[in-house]
C-alpha cells in the first residue's frame, strides 16, 4: 500500500461528519469552483483572436491558478487534503507513457 502525503489533522474536525457544514467543506468548495473556473477560461482563451482580451483573460488565468494553490495548500497545511506517494516504478511507467505520446505528434 502507498504511502500518504499529509500534514496531520488539526482536531478542528469532528471525528464522525455531521449534516452540518464545516470551514473543511466550505474551503473544498471554493477549489472546486476554482478548478471550474480555469478549466472555463482555459476553453476561451483557446479559442481567443484578438490579443490584448487574450492577455487579460490570460493575466485572470493566471490569478486563478495562483489563488486555487493557495487554498490547496490551505487544505493541504490543516490535514484536509491529502495524496497517495508514488513509489519509483509508477514514476518510471507515467515517464514512458508520456514518452510514448511524445512519438505520436508531429515534428514541427
């Protein structure tokens, strides 16, 4: 079994989750929405022509993803988030998966 990153918990949570809302679900919230709203901005910038909308769409853009990390690492900091380690051989098997898609595209 792999590994855990994680900052431990700070107590702030109940130990069995009520119906009620807490600041944990109320952040995971607001990244959720954060992640919709780049993956949004990063469909209209893709189809974007004129370039001064095009760099202000991307200067928001790039706010966004700035302030997403930030309540990441908000969760990650207070226990709320955490992720599974990779062990050196899933590291090596996603290093040749996309090492094979790099063969498929075109030589520019």
């Amino acid at each position: 079994m792999a590994a855990q990153i994680a900052v431990p918990q700070t107590g702030q949570l109940p130990k069995v989750k009520g119906p009620e809302i807490n600041d944990r679900d109320r952040i995971n919230d607001i990244l959720s929405f954060e992640k919709y709203l780049t993956n949004g901005y990063n469909t209209g910038l893709n189809e974007m022509q004129n370039p001064k909308l095009r760099q202000t769409v991307f200067d928001i853009l790039n706010d966004i993803h700035q302030l997403q990390f930030k309540i990441f690492d908000t969760m990650f900091q207070k226990g709320w988030y955490k992720m599974k380690a990779a062990d050196q051989q899933e590291i090596g098997q996603i290093q040749q998966q996309f090492a094979n898609y790099k063969t498929q595209f075109p030589q520019f």
